[in-house]
C-alpha cells in the first residue's frame, strides 16, 4: 500500500499522540544521552516538563547504581552493537523521595549505517523515603583516566587516540564530570580530582590513586 506525505503526517501525529498520552516514562536520546525528546510521565518523574528537559544528559537525571554498566554501553555503542541496554538508576522525585528502578535503552535508527538514537524507558521499582546522606560520587576507570590525562596537559585529541575513544567521546565523559562536581573549566575538573583524592598527589605523570574508582 502506498503512503503519500498527507499519510505519513497523520501517521506521526498519531505517534505522537500515543507517546505523549502512555502513561510508562519515555524519552529519545542521541547517542551521548542527550534528551531529544521526552513524554510528560518521563518529565514527571524529574519534577519538570518535557520541553526543559530537552538537551539535558538522562544520566544526570537518573543516577546510575553502577558506573561500569554505562562504559559496557558506550562501548558497545561505538562499536555499533544494536541490543538491549538497562541500567540501574537512582533519582529524587519531586516529592523528595529518593526513587529506584531501570533505564532500558533501545537503539533505533533508520539504517544499519546510520547512528542510532536511543528510545529509553524508565521503570520505577520503588523508593525509599528517607535516603542515607550522599556520600562523594566515585569516578569510573575511564573518567579517571581522561583527568590524569588532562593533568598531564593533553590535549581532548591526544587523550581520544591513547583511551582509543573519538573525541566527541572524551567529551562525553568530561561534561558528565563537569556536571556532577559543578565545574566551571577543565582546569577546575583537575583541581578536584586532586581535592577529592581521585588523582594522586606528588605523582608524575599523574594517575588516578588505587580505590577511589568505581
């Protein structure tokens, strides 16, 4: 059956609907994370509506339990595996409660060839009321090693090709570091990595210092 344009717009529009009205929390993201776009249950569950929540990482709104389920993704995604990814997340719900459940990320595209964005849904499996008091968040093995790179004063080129990473990919791991510790610059990300005792002092080159990865 042939589909003119006039179809293919009653088509997505009625899509669109489906996905605003569905009551499970949904968003389509970039490759990186980025919300795209965002159903009001999804935006509900981070306290806002769908439109402010366009352009902002899905990882900083749901915590990850375990750093290394995100690197086991983004590796799999840089190598263009098309599976099922779930992550187990935190996060605070507008009430204040502290939430707990499962980010599944499906990659979708329309060609093999073509980069994938990613449809996620969050499943919320409970919450505790009363949280413990947050501690310092560790760093992953990879975070760790773009900061002692940076220490070093490479450049986000050079520590692309040392980590085998691309560079939008160090980039990555850098604004989620800039995010989660409010730093301004890169120069402030490598004073806290040594404030927080992520990079050990008095070494050179510098390394991250044994137990404080995740």
């Amino acid at each position: 059956m042939d589909v003119g344009p006039g179809d293919a717009v009653v088509w997505r529009n009625r899509a669109m609907t489906l996905f605003d009205r569905v009551s499970v929390p949904v968003a389509v993201c970039d490759v990186y994370g980025l919300v795209v776009l965002a159903n009001p249950a999804m935006a509900a569950e981070a306290g806002t509506t769908p439109g402010r929540l366009r352009g902002r990482e899905v990882l900083e709104l749901f915590r990850p339990q375990e750093a290394t389920q995100v690197d086991r993704i983004a590796e799999a995604l840089r190598l263009r595996r098309r599976s099922r990814y779930q992550v187990s997340v935190r996060w605070r719900a507008p009430g204040g409660a502290e939430r707990f459940g499962e980010l599944t990320a499906d990659p979708v595209s329309d060609s093999v060839e073509a980069t994938p964005a990613l449809l996620v849904m969050l499943r919320v499996l409970g919450e505790q009321t009363e949280p413990p008091e947050p501690g310092p968040e560790p760093v992953t093995p990879v975070e760790g090693q773009v900061l002692a790179l940076l220490a070093g004063g490479a450049t986000t080129a050079r520590a692309a090709r040392e980590m085998g990473l691309t560079v939008d990919g160090v980039n990555y791991h850098l604004r989620r570091l800039s995010a989660r510790w409010s730093a301004a610059n890169r120069t402030e990300l490598v004073a806290r990595a040594y404030a927080s005792g992520v990079l050990a002092a008095g070494v050179w080159p510098p390394q991250t210092r044994a137990g404080r990865t995740a």
